[in-house]
C-alpha cells in the first residue's frame, strides 16, 4: 500500500495545477477527480499499477472509480498536511490566483466608472440630485458634456466691482472641468 501511495504521489506531482511551493493539495487532486478532469484522467493511465488499482474494465471501455480514488486520497496515510488547494498565505489575489503583492498588474475599479456625472457651479446646483450619464445608456448627452465649448463675455470681479476682461489671461480655476475638455480639444488642433 506504501508503495501505491509514494507512486501516486509521484505521478501527481508532474501536475502543476496540483503543486503550490513543493507540496501536493489533497482538495485540489480530489476536487479534479470528482469533476473528471481529462488531464488528471491522462495522467493516472499512465501508471500501470494505479491504472489497475483505480480504473475498472467495463465491455471494453475504461471506468474511473472516482469514489475508491477519492477514499484514497483522504486518508491520511496520503498527504497528512495537506488541508486545503490554496497556499497557506492571507492576502488579495487576481483572477489568476496570483497574490497582489506579487502581481505587476493592478486595476483600481469603482462603481459608476462608466458613468459621467454632470456639475454645476451655481450656489442652486447644491441642492440637485447628482446626475450620472451612463456610457452606454446616455451617449448623446455625454457628447453634449464633453464637447468643445465657446467662452464668451467673461468679467473680472474684484473689490471695486465687476471690470470687463481687457488682458487675455483667461482664470481656469472656476470652470476647470468645462475648460478641460475646450482648451484640450483646442490644443490638439492647433498642434497637428
């Protein structure tokens, strides 16, 4: 029995998806038994004496005793520290099972990140509901928002009251996000 123990162990470890850092996971080996994973199947005919031990000829086909296989591998004879198919390590993976602290690619995501929402600079706009246009949803109402504007009769207020703007320095801090979008599509034109 120790000898059938060491050479499935053997033969599962040529499997990478059954080895984390050298050893084998028990709930991994079994969870792809169960499910009739077609590698795993592969990889057990290989074997002669596993092949017998575990798979049965029925009217000339091959059967996987998956039930026998499972039993066997939860014994704990089989890979008495083996508890669970993930590395014994606490932290935050991607998709791929790779940790983030290992991992060169991050993508930082937030609710409505397909969405643009519309402002407003006026004391009356404080009150409003905020207004999300979605991409998909509402295309033509983010064209609107993010087309190039014209600016006109702007005023320069200060102590001694509102003086039309005679120099051609334009303040962007009032309307940052109105600007943005004009001055940046002005750029690009007059650039190429």
């Amino acid at each position: 029995m120790q000898n059938l123990f060491n050479e499935l162990k053997t033969l599962l470890e040529k499997d990478n998806r059954l080895v984390i850092e050298g050893k084998l996971l028990k709930n991994k080996v079994i969870e792809l038994a169960l499910k009739l994973d077609s590698e795993l199947l592969k990889l057990l005919l290989k074997n002669e004496s596993i092949k017998k031990h575990f798979f049965q000829e029925v009217e000339g086909a091959l059967v996987f005793d998956k039930i026998k296989f499972q039993k066997f591998v939860s014994n704990k004879a089989f890979l008495p520290d083996s508890y669970t198919s993930f590395k014994n390590k606490i932290g935050l993976v991607t998709e791929n099972e790779e940790y983030l602290s290992e991992s060169k690619e991050v993508v930082l995501t937030w609710p409505y990140k397909d969405c643009v929402l519309e402002g407003g600079m006026e004391k009356e706009d404080e009150k409003r509901a905020e207004i999300f246009y979605n991409e998909i949803l509402a295309p033509d109402e983010i064209d609107r928002l993010l087309e190039p504007k014209v600016l006109t009769n702007f005023k320069r207020i200060d102590k001694d009251g509102e003086h039309k703007v005679k120099e051609k320095i334009i303040f962007l801090d009032f309307l940052r996000m109105v600007l943005r979008y004009s001055f940046c599509a002005f750029c690009r034109r007059g650039s190429s």
